[in-house]
C-alpha cells in the first residue's frame, strides 16, 4: 500500500499549473504538499460530485490539466460519472482514485465492494483513454511522468494507507472555504483563458 502524502509528492513535482481537486481525505493529505493553493479546490460535504466537479473544469478550460483526488467511497456514490467523463473525453483529466477500502472521512467504515471491485477496470470499460492501478509507489513514481504526459481522460487506481478520521477531529470540525470562496474560484477559472 502506498502512503498518500508520499504519492502527492511525487505529483506536485509535475503539477505544473494544473488545477486540483481534492475531495475528503485526499484534501488532507493534499494540503501538506501543495505549492499552489490557489489554485486547488476542495471538494466536502458533496459525496460523490468530486468527479462532477472535476469534469466541468476540465471541459470550461480544456487548456489546464485538471488533477482530481477521488475516493473510493466517493466515487461509489456517483459511478455513473466515469461513463460521462469517458463520454466527454477530456484530454486534460487525471483522475485518480484513492482506493483505501473505507469510508475514512467518518470513522472507517468498509466500502462496499472493498477487495473485489476493481476501479481501473470499472474506467477502462467506461471508456478511460487510459487506467493504471498501482499498490507500490516505486512503481508509480517510475510511471508518473509519462502518466501525466499522455492525453486523458487518464484513471489512476492507488491502493493507499487509509488516513482515517478520529472521531475528536470530527468534532472539532475543519477548516472549509466558504462557498463564496468557491465560487470565486470558479469564476476566477471560467474568465482565464
């Protein structure tokens, strides 16, 4: 299994000015390694929409590589979204899942499906232009560079070490940017061209 943070490292190093879409626990991890803040947008609270969200920015500015921090959970909430994003095709989409075999944003509870559904498989018949799965970061690290050189809609599958919430993180609550935040962002992304 592959230690998230260790792996975001390796993919800030060829980031570029890519945007990046972290949802849930990969927003964690994620944010111990950015270099560029302003240009990530978190996705909490909306189980499932990372990919929605990750999709429309792809095709509103198709000359920006999109990065997407999925889970597995959350994108067992919306399966249907690798059939539309095969289907649109975006050549600057690398989604990656993070398959940790729980639901790690409240307390780790099994996914379903945990150590049989295969998510690399599940995008390469949605139609994925290409899948990866990985579960050793030596691998993927040798891979990264032409992973993140080929035309997408490209579907990374990390078997990762499950970051699991704690239930007094839960109840402190976590810093969020406010929707106004967000969508300043967003209108920030949709007028550069």
């Amino acid at each position: 299994m592959i230690d998230q943070v260790e792996m975001m490292k390796a993919i800030e190093k060829l980031r570029g000015d890519a945007v990046v879409v972290p949802v849930f626990r990969a927003n964690v991890a994620w944010s111990k390694v950015t270099n560029n803040a302003k240009r990530d947008i978190p996705v909490g609270g909306a189980m499932g929409k990372g990919s929605s969200v990750a999709l429309g920015i792809a095709l509103s500015q198709p000359a920006t590589k999109v990065i997407l921090f999925d889970g597995d959970g959350s994108l067992l909430m919306n399966l249907g979204s690798l059939v539309t994003i095969a289907n649109k095709a975006p050549k600057n989409l690398v989604h990656f899942v993070m398959d940790n075999g729980v639901y790690a944003t409240t307390g780790g509870q099994d996914v379903p499906g945990v150590g049989v559904a295969d998510y690399a498989d599940l995008a390469q018949s949605a139609g994925y232009a290409h899948t990866y799965k990985f579960d050793d970061l030596e691998d993927f690290v040798t891979q990264a560079e032409e992973i993140f050189s080929q035309e997408g809609p490209i579907f990374v599958a990390a078997k990762v070490i499950p970051d699991i919430r704690q239930p007094e993180e839960r109840a402190a609550g976590r810093t969020r940017r406010t929707p106004e935040a967000i969508i300043d962002l967003m209108k920030e992304f949709a007028t550069a061209r």
